[in-house]
C-alpha cells in the first residue's frame, strides 16, 4: 500500500442513524470552508463510507460527484477522490509535535541479566535444570485439548485453581476458603494491591528488606518504617515496639521463612510476638510466604497466617519454585477485605492470562507439583550442605554466613575492611557475580556482606565461585 | 501428619556458622528461661535440626539428651522431642488475632457475568465463536515443544514480540523501535504504569470515559479534567481548550478509534487540534488505539502516534480481538521515557507469562493473526450492517445511534423520559442485559443511553434483544 492515509472526517446526519448523500455533502462543505481540508488530501474511499455510514454505494458517489461539481473535490481515475488544489495548502504553523511526558523517578534497579558463562552467585532463582518443564508443558497441552474452554477469563482466577490453593493452605493450618483467593502475577502483584489500598499509608518493612517490596512501597507513596534484622541473632523486639508505636504503620510487611535477602526465619515466639504487637499497636500484617515450602522435611512451621488467623493477609507464589515465566502468585484475604483487593487488581491489570492459571491447575491437580516439590528439595538440600561445607573448608577467619535450614540462599558477611564493590568488580572478572544489596538497606547498612544462592548454580560451579570468592576476600 | 507443627527456634552459634551441641542447649536453655517453650510443646525432629544447621545427627542428640537431662526436654518414644512438663503452661492473656486491615475504598463496578442463556447487548467483547481458538493453540503447542527456552522472564517481554509488534506498527506510520516497546498485561497494565509516574498528578479524559480507567487513574491519586465528548457532533474545541488551560494536566487519555462507550472515533483535524493543544498548553499524549484495526477496509486510519510523533505514548492490546483470557497489551514510549515505564512496571508486577508472549509471538509471526483479523473484519461488518438495518427498522422516534464505521459498539441513545433503569430491569426479566454506564460520566451525564455491541452477539440474537428493546422503548 503504497497510497497516502486518507482524511477522517465526521458526517453529521439531520437525523442522527440516517444518512443522505446531503448529509455528506454538508459535512464536507462545512470541513472545506474551515479550512481543515488541505488541496491534494485523500478523501476515504467510496466503499469505506459506504461501509462506515451504513449507506448504499450510490449514495456516497452521488454526494461525491456533487462535491466534485462544486471543484471541491476531484477524483483521479484508478487512484482515488481528492481535495481539489483550489486553495493554497495549510500552512501549519508549528510541527504537529507532541509534548513529550515528565515522569516521576522511580527506584528500581535493573534486573540481573543472567549468562551461560557466569556463576551468579546472589541469585534467587532456582537452577532452572530442576524444574518440571515437561511437566509443565504436558499440562499445557491438556489445557489446550479444549482450548475454547479457555477464551474468557475470571478477574479474581481461573476458579478451579483457587480452590486448589485453598485446600493446601488448609492443610497447612489456614483457615481459607476458594473466595478468599485472589490469583495475581507472582508475589509483586499481590504485594501492590495490598500497597495501593492500605491505611494509614506507611508500611513497616525488615531492615535489609526485599528491594523490588521497597522499591514498590516508595512508589506506591507510603512512608516506611524500618526494623532492624539481625539474621545473626534474635529479634531486637524493644527497638522494634519502639519504631512502630511511634508511626504505627497500616501494614507489617515481612517475608517469615528464608528471609530475602538475608535467608533468615522467624522462630515461633517471634511470630507470636509480632502477632501481640499487632493487637496492642494495631497495625495489620502482610506474611510474604515465598519460602517455607522449600523445607525438605515434612513438617510444617506455622505461618503467621495460621497463628494470628484469617485477617493476616498472606502472600505466596509459584514462581521461583516451579517455573519462573508462569508469573502465578496470590494473596489470601479475609472476605471483610478481599472484594476490595479485588476492585484494586482489576484496576491494576484486569485479569490474569486463564491458560497458564488452568495448566497450573492440572499441575496441582495431578500431584506433579508435590512430587516436584518433594524432588526440589532433595535436590536443595544437597546444594546447601555442599555449600555449607565450602563456606566452611574455604571462608577465611573474620567471615559468617547465615544458617537458613532451607531456601535458596543464606547472607555471607564479610569483614568491613573489605571494598565491597571492589570485590564485585574483582570477581566479576573471575566470572562470578555478587550483589551486595545497598537498595536493601534504609541508612547505613549494619551488614556488610551479600546473598550467596545455592539453589541457583550446580555444587561443583558454586564451589569454584567460593574459592574464586575466598581468594580475593584473602587478597583484601 | 496428626503430629502438630514443632516450634521454631533460633540457635546462636558462638561462631556464626560453626554449630556445636553446646550452642543448641544454650539457645533452648535461654528460651526456657524466657518462657518461650510451653509445656508440652514439640521441639523440631533430630533430623531437622541436623538438616537446617548442617550438623550430624550426633551432634543434634548429643544436645538432647543433655536438655533431657537438665529436665528442660522429654523424649517420648515413636512420638518425638518435646518440652517437659515443669512448669505451668504459659498463659496467653490475648488471643494471637492479628489486627484487620483497613482498606481505602476503590470504585470499580463488578464485572459482567457472562450467561449462555441472556443477549449481553452492551458487551464491547468479540463473540468467542470468532476468535481463532485453534491456531492459538498450534502456537502454544509449538512454543512448548522447547518449554527450557521459556523457563525465565523478560521483565520488558519476550524480546522476539517486541520486534514483531514495533513492525507492525512501523507498518502503520509510527516510528518505533524493539525496545521502545513494553508488554504488559492488557492495555490495563500500560494504562497503569502511565498512571503511576506522571506528572503533574492530573489527567484529561474524555467524558463519557472508559469507566475501568477513570476508575484506575481516581485509585492512583490523579485529578481528572473531563472533556466532554458528544459522539453525535464534532469536538467542542474551545470547550476542550478552556478546561485545559484551567488545569494543565501531565496526561491527556484518549481512545482514539471506536471509543468505549460511545463508538466515536476522532477525524484527522480533530486529532491534529488535540496535538496543537498538546503543544500551546504543554501536556503530553497517551492514546488508547484498542479499536482501529476492527476496521474492515485495509486502509488504515492515521493514529495520533503516527500524527504526532514518538513522544506520543501508545498503548493497544490483542484481548478483544485476539482472546481475552490471553491477557497481553503492550505501551510503545519514545527511549526517553521507556526506562522510568518499565521500572514502573517492574515494581506493579515484575515481568509477564514468557508462554503466553512467545505463543502470540508465532501467532504474528506465521501470518495467523492478519488472516484472523481479515476474517474477524468482514464477519463484524457482516454484523455492524445488520444492526444498522434494525436499528432503523426497529427504533421509534427519538431514539438516535452513533454510526462508527467499525469496532464492536456504537451508542444509542433513548429519549430523556425514559427511566434507564427501569429499561434494564425491564430487559433483563426478558434476557436482555443493558449497561447505562452511569460511571463513565463526570457530573450530570449529556447523554442518555447505552452502548450497544454488534461483535458479542450473532445477528439472529441481537435483532431479537433489538426487537425486546423496541417494544420496551414504545412502552416507556
């Protein structure tokens, strides 16, 4: 199509749904006396009028041949009908330029391109080797065996998935029902709705505290209140009262098992003792659950959602332990709550993309996802004592690391003598990637050191990134 | 699993990550004292301390046996460690209720509930029976025959998408790049983001407005200068100037083609007048183009992106004319602002369902989607002209619509003597839903009516509704 686009002009009918040919006649007229007609533009063809007024052929070339009488127009043969070059051409005195946006700056780093090559050493994520993808994708296909089932979508999730959730959260000591669920993209949209919505508008957050929740909650203009965590020691339970009875927040939000990025968990008493805060200051609780199915035992440790009941909003998702690229997380929330949570995702995004909420669905449904579970953390629990024992064998005097029990990663604190990014730049060289975090921290950060991920990279790679690691740190 | 959930505990090691027995019966020894273990409580397994500190087994019960000894613990046989039974349970003087949480209130209506059995007559959506279920499916078939490739995430969408829809679009007279795309879900999402960080915190819209907008842009704080827009008469220009001088806004938010809910699309002079204003006044662009390639004629309607240049922000999406439940939209910004958008859309929810984005990816690229869109084209004009022809055939006196050329709804509007509600009470005791919309207008609204959709509904069953809605109307 080589043609120019032609001119969009509105046809205005004496009665409105029925077009004459006069209508159209006027309706240019009208545009060419305004001038807004330049010589040489290309009036729409006949048989789009004709398709857009509703109206026969003929009656849309009887007002063009008018409008050609009048030397309004002129039509070239096989190439269409066009202004008539009468007048001289608008001038149009400024370029039709628009005003380029001014946004707001947002706090968000980029996200960790991850190479073949390099040991990414501070990575969240699961070895992508030990996950189900043709689990995954058989689930798929079923899902596609009926794919019309599919076309249209539920704005709070594919329902049959809900209930799924619903009943393993039961039987993990939650009181939860279907209508309690809301199916969002991973945790991160879960964690937004929550942050739109809450009052008063400040948050409490750990202290490191999971920088893409910070960078979010800053966005979402609520103030913060930072408690220190000290993964190395108990709660610093007096400091925490301190801070939160003096700008008592609208949330608590914590992440209770394998902490990001510090890999620690709370112990019960320090659930309950948040749970009692709750009640005596009266700020609500936001549990991010990422971690504590990646436990290799059996047992379950209560989460504050199955101690403090069903107003503690509970956040948990897929999508590190199965498959990132599926994006499916969900919040649970009490019915006195959950419309409006609801009302906040459907402005945000609508609805969630139906075929992956349903291949998810099946997943669950045929027990894949436990035995994957179950595979995973035999897997994990390999990776972590091999790490243990390197950190151990190779880690020079003076450095201390975490003892998660679980998870993908424990905190490695190095010496304050150390350059921290000198020593990102050295290893990065070596091909081994660490993220020391500064965005994790609110003021001067009381750890100096960075995630180490053993879920993410084989035992035999990762002991060659911790010896590169022990070299340089012995160097420093 | 009837045993009930052991208790958490912190272990201080004196060596951070060197554990002795010592420092486990220290640790129980101090909560013990602190009065955090209750009696008969159950302390974690042998073999989960073993796995969560890695230590060996010896270790763990060379620690519990001392504790047993101090008569802190009590081993029973076959049924685990648990606190001894000394001291009188701890007394909780409140029960662990977390605090609810208090939520701002978010307008936004529910959605509509689509049945098999009424005529949806207000329905924007494309009739499912049109949508190309099975060519979908081939693609996501296709995609997963490979499901490692797709296992991470691109945080701004899958890179090969981003290519195909910047030449789709560069096809159309943008000037576009890859990267100057990014996926989102839905237009929503992209509405979203824009929404989060512009500034100044108000934005233009059009009134009537697509009431799931007004609502986002109300939940994310921004004024509101509404623009009145008559569907049935041209742009009230020095209206629209005045209300824009009064209160320059960061964003004016249009839908440019076939606007939901009156069906109007705006002429080429009326788009090059919004530009003008967009410089003299100094407020930048986000134009909606959900609808102009529902258009049946292979000529395309200039955009206002293509009009007014790249720092125009363009927001489409393949929901309505592709699949709803696919959920993928995507904003096109000029480089100087694509970075702030996609942290923003970093923060709201991290990165989108890679599957689902390389299945539509194939989609566009073996040709599926133009011949769907060909096909979709013809049948909706197939439908457009037979609701016309009722319409005119059916309507009484009084009753006016709006002729938009294409899309999937235009606007009727009824006389003033009509009680709307009633009209939809009435209708749907008949199986016939209508949605007046009254949240689509800021103030009194200046029309009278509903949007009425020829895509959902196969002519047979809307000139039946149209029939309902006649004798309703000469009723009234």
């Amino acid at each position: 199509m080589s043609r120019p686009p032609y001119l969009r002009l509105h046809i205005r009918c004496e009665t409105p749904g029925r077009v004459h040919a006069n209508d159209i006649v006027a309706s240019v007229v009208r545009e060419h006396e305004r001038g807004a007609l330049p010589a040489g533009a290309r009036m729409a063809p006949v048989r789009v009028l004709e398709h857009q007024l509703g109206v026969s052929k003929n009656t849309v070339q009887a007002a063009y041949d008018e409008l050609a009488a009048r030397g309004i127009l002129a039509a070239r043969s096989r190439e269409g009908v066009f202004v008539a070059d009468r007048r001289e051409p608008l001038s149009v005195a400024a370029p039709l330029t628009a005003t380029p946006p001014t946004l707001r700056s947002v706090e968000c780093g980029l996200p960790e391109r991850f190479t073949e090559a390099d040991v990414h050493l501070s990575s969240v994520f699961v070895d992508p080797a030990l996950l189900p993808h043709e689990r995954v994708a058989d689930c798929f296909r079923s899902v596609l065996g009926n794919p019309r089932r599919h076309a249209l979508y539920d704005v709070q999730g594919y329902g049959p998935l809900r209930e799924l959730i619903a009943q393993r959260l039961r039987l993990r000591g939650m009181n939860v029902e279907t209508d309690d669920i809301i199916v969002t993209c991973g945790s991160q949209q879960a964690l937004d709705i929550a942050a739109r919505v809450i009052e008063p508008r400040a948050i409490a957050t750990e202290n490191p505290v999971y920088s893409l929740a910070r960078g979010l909650f800053e966005m979402q203009g609520l103030r913060t209140v930072a408690l220190p965590l000290d993964p190395f020691g108990p709660l610093d339970v007096e400091e925490w009262r301190r801070r939160l009875m003096a700008e008592p927040p609208g949330l608590l939000y914590a992440i209770t098992s394998f902490q990001n990025p510090t890999g620690r968990s709370y112990s019960t008493t320090e659930l309950e003792t948040i749970l009692r805060m709750s009640r005596e200051i009266g700020f609500a609780l936001l549990e991010d659950d990422w971690g504590s199915d990646m436990l290799s035992e059996a047992d379950y440790r209560p989460t504050l959602r199955a101690l403090g009941g069903e107003h503690v909003l509970y956040v948990n998702s897929f999508t590190k332990k199965l498959m990132p690229s599926l994006r499916i997380g969900f919040i649970a929330a009490h019915k006195s709550v959950a419309p409006t949570l609801l009302g906040a995702k459907r402005l945000a995004a609508v609805g969630g993309p139906t075929v992956v909420e349903a291949a998810l669905c099946e997943l669950l449904d045929r027990g894949y996802y436990d035995t994957h579970l179950a595979r995973l953390q035999t897997e994990l629990d390999l990776r972590y004592h091999a790490c243990l024992e390197s950190l151990r064998e190779l880690m020079p005097e003076g450095v201390r690391w975490t003892l998660p029990g679980g998870g993908p990663i424990l905190w490695l604190d190095v010496p304050r003598s150390v350059d921290l990014d000198q020593l990102a730049a050295r290893l990065a060289e070596e091909g081994v990637r660490i993220q020391p975090r500064p965005r994790a921290f609110y003021g001067t950060p009381h750890l100096h050191g960075f995630p180490v991920g053993y879920a993410f990279t084989s035992p035999l790679r990762l002991r060659g990134a911790l010896e590169a690691l022990a070299r340089e740190l012995s160097r420093a």
